[in-house]
C-alpha cells in the first residue's frame, strides 16, 4: 500500500521522537508522523515509573510517564499524526516502509525523516558471560517492563551485574517489591550510571557495590541458582584467581551498557560513528543523507531524558527547516576531535555557519581538571570542573563565528 | 495397560526421524521422551551442519550411514520445510605439515565415496574466502558439505510423524523395559504408565547406556564430549560463505567457522571429554581457544560481535562407534548408540537403517499409501516478498504485529507455532520454532512479550511460563 505523502517522519516515539515531531511541528512543518513500535506512545519513559525526570527541562521533579505525558499532550495538540504497534522495516532518504496489522504493509513518503529508535541493552551474550543457560538472567530493562508494566515479578534473590543507571534503579525497583538484592557488582573501578543513582537506590538501601569484580559463572540448569563473582585486577580487567565467591540468588540482571539501535540506520547506508554506534551527524542531528536527521539513544546513549529532549527538538527543527529548503548548507564540514581523556563528541562534524552546542563524555574519571577548546591551534576555551565521570556528559557551546573560519575543533580534558 | 506395536525411546534426530519412517507403515508408533520439546536435549545444541561424511572412518557403519544421508537432504527439506543451503566447506592447508596430509585426506573422501572432493590452490580459496588467512597454500573443497536448521529438521521430522499418526508422550521419563521370554514385553515410565510393545528402540542419545542397562545389554558408557560455540551477530563484518574446517590433528577435528543458514557466523567447537551428562557450561576457557584457534584461519574473526554462546554434547560412547544392534537373545529390542557429532546428518539414514533392521527381524508391517510426507511450515515473515507479507496480514492481521525485532518475527508465526502440531508450550520453544528471541538482543525486547502470548495462547498463568523444563519458570508471579 502507499500510504500518505508528509513533510516530517518520525521515527520512535520515546523521549527523542516526541521531541522531534514537536519541534517539527513548531517550527514550520505542515503534516508530521510517528511511527511507533510498542503499543503506546512514550517507549521507555514508560516503564520508568521513578522519579528524576524533567529537573532541567521543566524544573520540577516527575516520574518517566508523567514526562513522557506532557510530551505526548503536546503532540496530540499540535496534530501530529501517529501510528502505534508499527515495525518500520526500512527507511531510505525519502521513504519509510513500515507494518502494522491494520495497515498491512504501508510506504510513506516524507522530505525530512527523523530516526529516533533509541537503543537496546548490552546482553550476557553479548559480554559472554560462562556458565550455564537457565531462565531467571534478564537485562535490567526487560525486567523493568516486566515488572512495571506487566506487574510480573522476575525473582526473589538477585545480583545485578553492571552498574548502569537503570541497574541501579531496578536493585531499589527489586528491593521495594520484597526482593534481596545481595550485590551489584562492577568491573570498572567506579559506577557506570549517574552518582545520583548510587546514592539513592544503592547507599540509602543499603545495597552492597561491588566495584571491581564481575560474574565469572553461572550456575543452575533450569533456573539461575547462583554466580559465581570475583574481584578484577583493575589494570586488565581480568578475574583474579582465588577471589571466586558464590551468591546464592534465582535472578541475574545485567546492567553493562547500551548499544543504539541502528539496524535501520545501517541498511539505509547512514555512516556510523565506532565509538558511539550511532549516526556521525552535525549541529542540526542531520546525517550524511541528508534528509534523514537523529536524536536522542540513537545516536549516542545519553544520561538524561531532558538532554534528549533538547536535543531531539534541534533535530525536529531541522528536519522541518530541511523540509521547507531553509536548512543552512555547508558543503565542507569541518570534524571535532576527541582529544585527551574524551572518548567521543557529538556531533562528530560541524557546519561552519551556525551555532553548535558539542556535547561528550571523559574516557576516565578524574578530578579537578581543565577542559580545553582547541579551534585550528587556538585555545577557544578554558575551564576548570572539579571532576569528571564518564557516566556524566559534558558540553561547551561554540558560537558560529568561533566556528567561521575553523577546519576543526578539539576538546581535551587534562 | 496401553498397547502399541513400536515404543520409540527419545525424540531427538534419530528417534523424531524413527518416528517419521515408521509412519511410513501401518504401525502404532509411539515415542517416549522425559523432555518438554521434542529434540530438546543435544539435537538442540550442534554445529548445525549436514555432513558428507568425506573424514568418517572408512568401512565403519557411521562412514556408510552419513554418506548415504546427505543425498536425502534435498528431498526431505524441501518435504518439511527445513532452512537448508548447499555451500560447501573448504579445508585449508596454512603451513607444510599441514599441506602434505591433504592427500591423506583426500584418499579417506574416496574411500568414504565421496568423489567431488578436489583440491584448491591458495589463490582459489582465497578468492572463495578473501576473509582466510592469506598465507593458505592450498587445500580441499568439499562440495556438499551443506547447514540447515538443526530446530527445524527434528521439529519437522517429529510434527510430520505426529500428522502421520505417531503418538508423542513428552516430559515422560522411561524408567524400566519388562522382558518376557526372551522378548521385549513392556516400557514402564514416571507416569506410572505401562505400554505394552512388540518393538522397543533404544534412540535416548545421551542416556542410551542407561536404558540399555535395563535389558542388561550396557556393555558399553556413554562417555559425553563438550563442544562450546560462539554465534556471532548477522551483522558482524568478518564473514565466510562456505564451511571453513581446519586440517584435523591426531587429537582433534578442531574448530570451524560457518555461516547458519538464517546468516550468523557459527564459530567453534571445543571437544571435551566430560563425566557429567548435565555439564552444559561455557567456560572462560573453552571460548579463549575458539578465538585463538580460528583467527589462526580467519584472522578477522570478530569474536566481539558475539550475540551467544552455547555448548553441546556429543553423546561419544566407549567402546567407539556407531553402533545399531538387535539381539538374538532379546527379541523386538533395538539399541542405538554412538550417535555423535555425525547423529544430525546421519539420523535420516539411520531411521531407514533401523527399519530395515527391524522388518528383517520379526517386525510385521505393512507400506501405508496414505502417508503424507508434507509438512506445512510456520510462514517465516522476514524471508517473504512484500507481496506475499500483503497477502498473509490481509488473511491474518497477527502477522502485521512485529514482536521479535531482530529476526522480524510476527505475532502470527508465534500463535502458529504454539497451535501447530506438537506445538511450543515454552519460551524456548518458541524460540527453535520460528526464531523469536535468536537476534542480537536475544529476547531483551520481545521475552516478555512472547511470556505473555503463551500465556494468553495456552491459557495459563503467567508465572508457570517456563524457558524449557519445570522449574525453568520465567518469573515468579504477581508483584505484591
């Protein structure tokens, strides 16, 4: 089927493509759509029932569907159409086919697309975890659903491997719900997620960190009767032998990171950035086809859903700018360069005529450091921070005259 | 007590193939296997490769029965339909040593049967494989060295018998065989059920020596040999097109690299020699010598890209062999055993084997015309042209509804395969019937999905889901 023709499609309907479509909308695009695979609209903000959303985007505390609510109010205000329970199967510069079981197969046609398809957590097979192969090992997002939108409880005693915001969450998730959590365990040498979260789901629960060690064996033929943990030389990150210690647990939750989503992104031909596993793109989220922008998860995993608001409306009021042909145009963009302990920035280019706000994170933790801005051999800025986490993103604003006459930017933390 | 003419023990390769090839004839049949899924043991867990048994043992029964299996292949896939390719393996020589056993193995092809082996210079098999080692000085080709999809050959097999008539009695432990006067009388099980038999085979793989020990004929152990594998992501940039096989070792027939037939790269396995029949771990080690030996040959082998890992038995026994015995003092009594890394291709042949054994020796039984060797798969939505996708959600709206979204998997072939003949009443069953739960996030986003349709599709709670066996249940229930 052939569907409608629209000047904006949206891809996912988390916290970046609800942005998106709305920046779109509010900024001079005519008809804008979101497809969206889950049944709602609102992806993960949806299951993430705790509190910590909207601090800096609205100045007050709220839980991920209140945020995700206000978000999806203002789409259906502004008539952006949307289509849930649809599988976008591929995108090219200027279509989506997608399916859905009232549609069949549809392709819609649109002048700007915006992938906002987020991204999904790292498995224990993905980090090869040995051991046997029962049931009771989940990501700590799939238990998150399970538990807060299913209402269906994973286990009794648990250990979380990885120390990623969600884990944390879900060790106070679990333990609210009556169950024992016995450790997170760690194998870097700090905490993966925000310092916020260690604090409040781990320390005030009383939730062992086990910083340095990992899960070197499963065990349990049907379901997880216990892992096997060890302390890791913090230099190699190798188990060290002899520290072997089993907890006796049902439930494993692995909390190690998460990869964006770019299968679409792939098959459509969008150059990947390796350090991010998202789209390379620039100030305006636009990749190299350029009528194709992205935001949010996809394109580098953030930390706060309020960053990826930001960011997604950006990408919205470009892809409508993009849309209308007022999109400004530099044929030579210039690349920004991770330097010393930055292990990525994004954007990864930059047009030369507009602002840019370049957001990154340090590839180590460190403390009182100085954070250099280095354009074509001068030092644009300078700034002292009292410490950096590579679990905290950082950002500088450039201005398009700072960036006028630059062949590339670099930013070092030393 | 129940009565039936043949008791087929375990539903793995061989005994779902037993199955099939006795509904050929006017017979009840029925199979007996302790597990929730049929293949649900070590059929489940192997290198997915339909052998030409060109390396075999010449002159040995196994020699003789995987060569003859692997020509039914085209037929039999195509019958079940059964994911199934032709791509060939080479086997490539790195250094001299290696080089000079090529003729060796070449002679051991011919007297195997297998003449379409020819030898490749380096070049050739460079530019067959550009991802092998560039220092190859030349090696074998094995054309029909073929992969499939190991779920879907017992699946098919096990549904085909079932349409044909054959009775399945799953999660049912055989516990005793009764002999009578010097014949197989009757099969007791843990359902306190007696069945009363003319025929017993002995298919139980793993556990053969044990069921063989209740009609003392437990001359011989199983003694089970570990392999370990790494499947790697689809995506993965490192790619082989044919079965690439290692020069094997006095010690070993060492570790390959493979595509599987739905696209992964398959790259392992270990062999290790195990006391414990229920020892499926991984072990840090075992997965450190896949990488190390395989880069040998492939040196871009991207072992990060992994998406799992696994490990199987090879149900080796001591004295080696394969053996497939009946016995003049124990009428109706078949024992199979030694079925090994070979068993998934050869179990076709085997099953022929096996029958042909048995109507030599007492078995009466007449050729049916009614038997239908079609068997209807589940529609795999991500291999259909858009056409063809159109046309299934007109009929069926479930199969516009993506549930699994690395593999594309609807909704539709879920319901289907949880409704279908000897259909999935777990997650893993599910998973080898229509590959939800395969993809790189393996179940992250659609596991609790698919826990929910069982359960809807079933009518059961939630928390007795299981992945597999009982006390493999997903969740433990409500939250408070």
């Amino acid at each position: 089927m052939q569907g409608k023709t629209y000047d904006v499609i949206v891809i996912g309907a988390g916290p970046a493509g609800l942005a998106a479509a709305i920046g779109a909308k509010e900024n001079g695009a005519g008809s804008v759509l979101i497809l969206e695979r889950d049944a709602t609209l609102g992806g993960i903000l949806e299951q993430c029932i705790h509190p910590g959303f909207g601090l800096k985007y609205f100045g007050e505390e709220l839980t991920g569907p209140e945020y995700a609510g206000r978000f999806i109010s203002l789409v259906k205000e502004k008539g952006v159409e949307y289509k849930t329970g649809t599988m976008v199967l591929e995108v090219s510069a200027n279509s989506v086919c997608a399916v859905n079981p009232e549609d069949g197969l549809v392709t819609f046609s649109a002048k700007s697309i915006v992938l906002a398809m987020g991204c999904r957590e790292r498995t224990r097979g993905a980090i090869a975890v040995p051991g046997t192969r029962p049931a009771g090992i989940y990501t700590a997002g799939s238990a998150q659903r399970l538990i807060n939108r299913q209402h269906i409880m994973v286990g009794r005693r648990v250990v979380i491997l990885g120390s990623g915001d969600i884990g944390m969450i879900m060790a106070r998730r679990l333990t609210l719900e009556g169950a024992k959590v016995l450790a997170v365990a760690e194998i870097m040498d700090y905490t993966a997620g925000l310092t916020r979260n260690r604090v409040q789901c781990l320390e005030d629960f009383d939730i062992p960190l086990l910083l340095s060690h990992t899960v070197v064996e499963i065990k349990g033929n049907r379901r997880v009767e216990g892992v096997v943990i060890a302390t890791v030389d913090p230099e190699t990150r190798k188990p060290i032998e002899g520290t072997e210690k089993l907890y006796e647990c049902d439930t494993l939750l692995l909390s190690c990171g998460l990869i964006p989503e770019n299968e679409l992104s792939k098959k459509s031909g969008i150059v990947l950035d390796r350090t991010t596993g998202g789209p390379v793109v620039n100030q305006f989220m636009q990749t190299n086809l350029r009528s194709v922008f992205a935001c949010g998860n996809v394109v580098h995993v953030n930390d706060l859903a309020d960053n990826v608001t930001e960011e997604s409306l950006r990408a919205g009021k470009a892809a409508a700018a993009f849309a209308n042909g007022t999109l400004p145009q530099d044929e030579k963009q210039i690349p920004t360069v991770p330097g010393n302990n930055v292990r990525y920035i994004c954007p990864q280019k930059l047009c030369r005529g507009a602002d840019a706000t370049l957001f990154f994170r340090a590839a180590s933790p460190a403390r009182n450091v100085t954070l250099s801005v280095v354009i074509n051999g001068g030092q644009v800025i300078k700034k002292n921070l009292l410490r950096v986490n590579p679990g905290e993103m950082e950002h500088v604003d450039l201005t398009a005259d700072q960036l006028a006459t630059a062949d590339s930017v670099t930013i070092d933390i030393i | 007590m129940k009565k039936t003419d043949v008791v087929i023990i375990g539903a793995g390769a061989v005994g779902s193939a037993l199955a099939r090839e006795l509904s050929k004839y006017r017979l009840d049949v029925t199979v007996i296997d302790k597990n929730e899924d049929v293949g649900g043991d070590i059929s489940k867990s192997n290198s997915a490769i339909i052998h030409t048994g060109y390396d075999a043992s010449p002159g040995t029964l196994e020699s003789q029965l995987v060569v003859a299996a692997n020509p039914m292949y085209d037929r039999i896939t195509k019958d079940l339909d059964v994911p199934f390719a032709r791509i060939g393996a080479i086997l490539p020589a790195f250094n001299d040593e290696q080089f000079e056993k090529l003729p060796v193995l070449k002679h051991k092809a011919m007297m195997n049967r297998v003449y379409d082996v020819e030898y490749k210079t380096g070049e050739e098999l460079l530019k067959m494989e550009p991802e092998l080692n560039p220092c190859v000085k030349g090696g074998l080709y094995i054309p029909r060295e073929s992969i499939i999809d190991p779920f879907l050959l017992v699946i098919g097999m096990a549904e085909n018998a079932a349409d044909n008539g054959v009775h399945f009695m799953l999660s049912t432990k055989v516990t005793d065989i009764t002999v009578e006067n010097g014949s197989v009388r009757s099969v007791k099980t843990d359902k306190g059920d007696e069945i009363r038999a003319g025929f017993v085979i002995n298919a139980a793989g793993l556990y053969c020596d044990e069921v063989a020990s209740y009609v003392g004929k437990g001359d011989y152990y199983v003694t089970p040999r570990k392999g370990q594998f790494y499947i790697l992501d689809k995506n993965t940039s490192c790619r082989v097109s044919t079965i690439v096989l290692p020069i094997p070792t006095k010690i070993t027939k060492g570790k390959l690299m493979c595509p599987t037939i739905h696209g992964n790269m398959l790259v392992g396995p270990t062999a290790e020699d195990l006391l414990d029949k229920t020892d499926k771990r991984t072990t840090a080690d075992g997965l450190a010598s896949i990488a190390a030996d395989v880069s040998k040959m492939v040196p871009g082998v991207m072992i990060r890209d992994t998406i799992t890992q696994y490990c199987g038995l090879r149900a080796q026994r001591n004295p080696e062999g394969l053996n497939i015995d009946m016995y003049d003092d124990l009428a109706g009594y078949v024992n199979i055993s030694g079925v090994r890394s070979t068993g998934l291709t050869g179990s076709v042949a085997i099953a022929k084997y096996v029958v042909d054994l048995m109507l030599q020796n007492g078995l009466k039984a007449e050729f049916r015309t009614d038997f239908n060797p079609i068997r209807r798969g589940t529609p795999r939505f991500d291999e259909l042209t858009d056409e063809e996708r159109r046309e299934l959600i007109r009929k069926d709206p479930r199969y516009g509804n993506i549930v699994c979204r690395c593999e594309t998997v609807t909704e539709g072939q879920i319901c289907d395969a949880i409704h279908r003949t000897l259909g999935a009443r777990t997650v893993d069953a599910v998973k080898r019937r229509v590959r939800a739960g395969m993809g790189r996030c393996q179940g992250g986003f659609c596991g609790p999905k698919v826990i929910e349709i069982l359960s809807r599709e079933l009518g059961i709670p939630v928390e007795e889901i299981r992945k597999n066996e009982p006390g493999s249940e997903m969740t433990v229930g409500n939250i408070r």
